[in-house]
C-alpha cells in the first residue's frame, strides 16, 4: 500500500509538470536555461530541483528565476520533495483545479495554506510557517522564521541572520523556491509531519508590547530587546495600546499584534487606538467600534464630530464613550445604548463622574445619567484625586463629588494659559498637590488648600506654563530662562540649569544642554550625557531617540545602550 501511495503522488506529481502558470513543461527537460549562466548564484540549485522533477522550465527555455512563486505551486513542490522520500501520502485523484490533490493533502496534515490564496504569490513568512508545519510545529511567521535558523534552514537575506534579514514579507522567487527544499534535503528533513491544531512553544520569548520604530522613512515594531518583530513597511505605526499597535499604508489603518502578526486587516479610514478592549474606527464619514478581533461591537453608525475629530471622548473611559447627536452630545455604554441626556458639551467620566455643560454652565452626571452636581460652574475640570477643579466669576477651587467646596473658591483664573475650547486651564491635583497661579508666579496647595509651596516660580505667557504637576515626587520648574525640580517641600533639589527638560518619567528626566539631549536621574547626574538631536522621555524601559545627522529615531535602554539593532 506505501508503495502504491508513492507511486500515485508521483504520478499526479508528472501531470502537474506541466503546469503551464509555472512554466513546467516536462521532467526530462535539459538543465540548460537561456537565462540561467552557471555564474548565477542558485544555478546548482535550479540543476537540482529539476533532476528531482520538483520543478522545470518554460517552452522557451528559460527558467524566469526571479518570478515570483504562488502558494499552490510551492506547495506542490514542496509535497513531491517529501513524496520522492517515501512519504506515504494519501492522495485522491484531482479535481477540476490541477491543485486539489496538493490542498487535500495539505488540509488533511493541518498545514497552513488555503484555497483562497493558491493563485497569489506567496511570502517568504508564509513558507517559514509552511515548512515549520510539515516538521510538526505550529508557528506565527516570527516564530516559524527562527525556527529555520535554529535548523539550518535558512541564513536570511543579505547573510544577516535575523527576523529583519529573513525579509519574511517580500515573495518568494522560483529559485528561492527551489533553494529553500533542496535546505530541507541537505539538512536529511525528509519526514513530512501533521502540525497540531494548537500553537507551539514560541522560540521567541513573547511581547506584551511592540515598540514603533522608522527606517529610511517607513515604520515597523521590535520587541524590548530590540529584535525587530515587523519590517518596516508602514507609512505610519502607533505606540501599542492593550496589546496592539494601529498602521497605516497605502490609504488604510490596521492594527499589528505582539506577535509582530498583522491583527487586524488594513481596512479603514481611521482609527483610534484600543481603550477597554474597544476601539473607533471610521469606514467613510461614520465610525463604530471594534472588539480585539477586529469584529464589529457597535456598528459604524455615528457622524463626526468635533469630539471625534479632536479625539476628546471618542474613546471609552471607565465604560462609556462620547457620540454626537446633532449640535450635542451623549454618552453610550459598550453596547451601544444610549445611556444619558444629550449636553451642549461633555468630558469623559473620571472617577466616576462626568462633566457636562447645559448652555453656559458646567456640572456633572454619574454613570446612571443623572446629574450628581447640578450646572452652575463656568469652567469645570475632570475629578483627580477625589477633588475637581471649577470656576465661577473668576475664581476657581476644589469641589468634593456631592459639588460641596472642598477649597473654597479664591484663586483667579486670570494670566492662566487657555484649554482645548478657549477657557482658562485650570490645574488638577496630581501625588497630593495642585498648581496655583498668584500675581503670575506659581506654587502649589494641599488637599486643605494649604500653601505649601509658596509661590515662587516664572511662566512663560501665552505659550505654556513651565511649573508642571509632580511627577515621580519631583516637579519640573522654570526660574528665569532655565528649568529645575523642586521635591515636594519646595526645596530645589536639582538646580534650574538646563534649557529645556521634561518631567521624570520611570526615574529618568529628558534634558537639554547646548542643543543636545541627555537624561539625569533624581539627584541630577548625568546617567545618559547629552548626545542626542532630540529624545523623548522613557517609557516601559526604553527612550525614543534622534541621533545626530540622522533621520531615523531609535531606541536607547536607561543606561543609554542602542537596543534598535
């Protein structure tokens, strides 16, 4: 019976020989191309495969090395190599489309192809997850690819021997084709395998997240050792959000998971990122939500708006999101029920509130939709800490969630920079403190209303403050022309000497010195010197940085090594 299975797949195997989208045209044919010299790099290659009648020519006796391979003519290859090794295959006579017999087959041993690509080119990540699968091993195309370097397989693109050198997202050649199963019989891979139906131990250890990162003007993702997971392929990459990270090429926004894996299709107009496990996205001039999977949750039914455009309460917080209805706007829950009166304008729920605006006045609702403080303010921040920030007839405090006066209002909003909708910015509390403005210099209060740092430090008008909120127990200051921190005393533990900086971050401060950027931990060392065209602050252990005469930014760890490869 193994004997007449071998015999039967190598007989299906001689009629598709002369498959005409291949160009094969019989097993005997010369190994004698007019566009192969012996000079070329795969001509023993291309010898062998057509000696081993996995492969031929065209009637014009050429080979077209470089054309491109579809998945069904791989496949076939790559099923008549483990055939011509006594592999009993079990093969029913073809149907109607020549490649019947190579998908039956495939289907039967769980590999990963489908019918609905057979005619398209085939990736070379594809033929990693194809052969890791005929071992045995259910891969995604990162793991796959190392898994033909941990076998020999493969040395990549260029002899580099790494994910990005692999090029797993360019299509595979005729040569290539060839190259990659005469690999498998050089290295006695002979057996073909059934693949479980559940993935394999990954040989790459898994990410929570991917990190965005440009080269020669695209964008892909690495991993937090700096192993590049995605190519750079994108026009445009975001900073992952719930396990993953929104692209954008050609027009269309997708979403990249960890497994460096395109998550979800490029297929809208615009996205939004993922927050509580949904996210907007707009299909023409309507927009909806999406589930992880990239299934509708809650159709795309709502108009833009300003909320939307301005990316202000589109995205759920704490439950429930902001949609426009005409000139005003609700709040609806995650199945897409209206769950609120309609406001001239709303801030999304914080601490259990939400702010909303009836005709000049502010107040706020609580998530049942009734209003917990009724309108009455000019200006009303999102509750921090217990407190919000409010304001009526030029001054502003801090009301507790029932609207009473925690700190009674005394603090002008007069020389404050302005919000998102030209009010006076009013500051919030943040570890304990809030900012107050006093005759234009800047201190900070207490849950009490307490002064405890008097107020003693400049701002830049009309173009942004530069007394910040506390950040990792310190809080960035200007004094004159140059920037400091004080510690929650009030006392200046890092001395105001750098040009420009920004708040601590994960124990670490982005600061600028003689047009360069440098990190300085809590006492004021330098921990990374300033070398840097422009740096961003740190973020899950790692800096986004700009080196000088260079376009492309990349990715520093805290003592300042190059992680980006």
């Amino acid at each position: 019976m193994k004997k007449y299975r071998k015999n039967c797949l190598n007989m299906v195997a001689a009629g598709v020989l002369a498959w005409s989208s291949v160009g094969l045209t019989a097993a005997a044919e010369s190994v004698s191309f007019q566009d192969v010299s012996p000079a070329y790099w795969g001509y023993d290659t291309i010898r062998w495969g057509v000696e081993q009648r996995l492969i031929s020519g065209f009637p014009d006796h050429t080979f077209k090395p470089d054309q491109f391979v579809k998945e069904s003519e791989f496949l076939a290859m790559l099923l008549r190599y483990y055939a011509n090794r006594g592999n009993a295959l079990t093969l029913q006579p073809a149907g109607t489309y020549w490649a019947d017999v190579y998908y039956r087959q495939a289907e039967a041993y769980h590999w990963p192809v489908s019918r609905e690509q057979s005619d398209r080119p085939i990736k070379r990540g594809s033929v990693a997850k194809l052969i890791a699968a005929s071992q045995g091993f259910r891969y995604d195309t990162n793991n796959a690819v190392q898994y033909l370097y941990n076998q020999g397989l493969v040395k990549g693109r260029g002899e580099t021997a790494s994910l990005t050198g692999f090029a797993k997202e360019s299509y595979l050649t005729r040569t290539e084709a060839v190259q990659f199963i005469k690999n498998l019989a050089d290295n006695s891979i002979v057996q073909a395998k059934q693949a479980p139906d559940q993935p394999s131990a990954p040989l790459i250890p898994p990410s929570a997240k991917l990190y965005p990162f440009t080269q020669n003007g695209k964008w892909g993702y690495m991993d937090a050792a700096g192993r590049v997971l995605v190519d750079p392929q994108f026009s445009n990459a975001r900073p992952f959000r719930e396990g993953l990270g929104a692209v954008y090429v050609n027009g269309k926004w997708g979403f990249v998971g960890a497994n460096g894996e395109l998550a979800i299709p490029l297929q809208f107009d615009d996205v939004k990122d993922f927050s509580e496990g949904l996210a907007a996205v707009r299909v023409g001039y309507k927009y909806g939500y999406i589930n992880q999977k990239g299934q509708w949750v809650i159709n795309p039914v709502y108009p833009l708006g300003s909320l939307y455009e301005y990316d202000r309460g589109v995205d759920f917080h704490e439950g429930f999101a902001v949609v426009a209805q005409g000139n005003k706007y609700a709040f609806i829950n995650k199945s897409g029920k209206v769950v609120s009166a309609a406001y001239d304008e709303v801030m999304p729920f914080r601490e259990g509130l939400a702010a909303v605006r009836v005709g000049n006045l502010w107040g706020y609702i609580d998530k049942t939709g009734k209003l917990a403080v009724k309108p009455q303010f000019d200006i009303a921040n999102d509750f921090h800490e217990g407190l919000a920030a409010v304001a009526r007839n030029g001054r502003y405090g801090y009301i507790g969630k029932t609207g009473a006066y925690v700190i009674k209002p005394q603090f002008s909003v007069e020389g404050l920079n302005y919000n998102y909708s030209g009010a006076p910015r009013l500051f919030d509390f943040h570890e304990g403190l809030a900012l107050v403005m006093i005759n234009g210099k800047y201190g900070y209060i207490d849950k009490t209303g307490k002064t405890v740092i008097p107020p003693a430090f400049d701002s830049r008008n009309q173009t942004g403050d530069y007394a910040t909120d506390f950040s990792d127990g310190l809080a960035l200051v200007r004094v004159g022309y140059r920037f400091g921190y004080i510690d929650k005393t009030g006392k200046m533990v890092i001395p105001a000497q750098f040009d420009a900086a920004d708040p601590f971050s994960e124990g670490l401060a982005r600061v600028r010195i003689k047009g360069k950027d440098g990190f300085i931990d809590k006492t004021g060392t330098f921990v990374i010197p300033p070398q840097f065209s422009n740096a961003r602050s740190f973020q899950d252990g790692l800096a986004l940085v700009t080196a000088d005469g260079s376009n492309d930014q990349t990715y520093i760890d805290k003592k300042g090594n190059r992680v980006t490869k």
